[in-house]
C-alpha cells in the first residue's frame, strides 16, 4: 500500500496544479473578452465618426444643390470616399439608404433653385430631409452593436 503521507502530497500536488490550471483559464478567458469588448466598442465609435462625417458631408452638398443647379464634382469627392468606406463596415440597410440620400442629392442639383423664401414655404409644409432614412438606419444598426 501507498503511505499515507505520500499520498497526501500527491493529493496537494493534483489540487495546486488544478487551482493553478483553473486560475490561468479563468485570466485568459477573461482578457479575451475584454479584448472583444473593447474591439466592439473601437468599431462602434469609428462607425459613429464615419456616419457624421457622411451627415455633414452631405448636409452640406444638399443645400448647395438647393441653392444651385450644377454641381462641382471635386464637391463630391469626399462624400464618395465616405460612402466607400461605409460599405466596407456597415449593414446593407445604411448603404442602401446613403446610396439613395446621394441620389435624392443629385436630383435635386437638376432642380430649379430655390430662393430663401421658397425654402422657407418648403419648411412650412414638411422639410424633405434626404438623409432622414439614413440617419435612422445608422441608429438601428448602432443598437444592434
């Protein structure tokens, strides 16, 4: 038979190296979700940047298509680099609905301009608001993260 105090030891020994095993699992697990947790916040943040730097961008093309009926197209080199950069981190929801904001935009260069007083009816009767749906898509998919 094994003596007793040999097979206390061993028992101390298997108990140390499970408590060690099991501290060391519990240490990485953790940094490991600390880890995701941090790059889901990093994509998060750099998608609300992306997303206001579309909203201004081309809250600004809008109203110089209100104001005038042919566009200068170095006007829209940065808001296509934005798009471009949309489409490689967001849902096809928020480029769907930035592709048709861009539209409605262009569209509105062909229009006839329009003075401070007609902009001034327009508010009155309901304001067109092409980067409405894309605002709210970028607010449900900002939920979701």
């Amino acid at each position: 038979m094994i003596d007793a105090a040999y097979m206390s030891a061993f028992a101390a020994l298997i108990g140390t190296f499970v408590g060690g095993v099991t501290s060391i699992a519990t240490s990485w697990l953790g940094v490991q979700r600390q880890s995701k947790e941090q790059r889901i916040a990093r994509g998060k943040s750099e998608r609300q940047a992306l997303y206001k730097q579309f909203i201004q961008e081309a809250s600004k093309l809008y109203i110089d298509a209100i104001e005038h009926d042919s566009p200068k197209i170095d006007k829209f080199i940065d808001v296509y680099a934005t798009l471009n950069r949309i489409r490689v981190l967001s849902s096809r929801r928020v480029i769907d609905e930035a592709d048709k904001a861009l539209r409605t935009i262009f569209d509105t260069y062909a229009r006839q301009n329009e003075t401070f007083d007609d902009l001034r009816q327009s508010l009155a009767k309901g304001f067109v608001d092409p980067l409405r749906a894309f605002s709210e898509a970028c607010h449900d998919e900002l939920k979701m993260i």
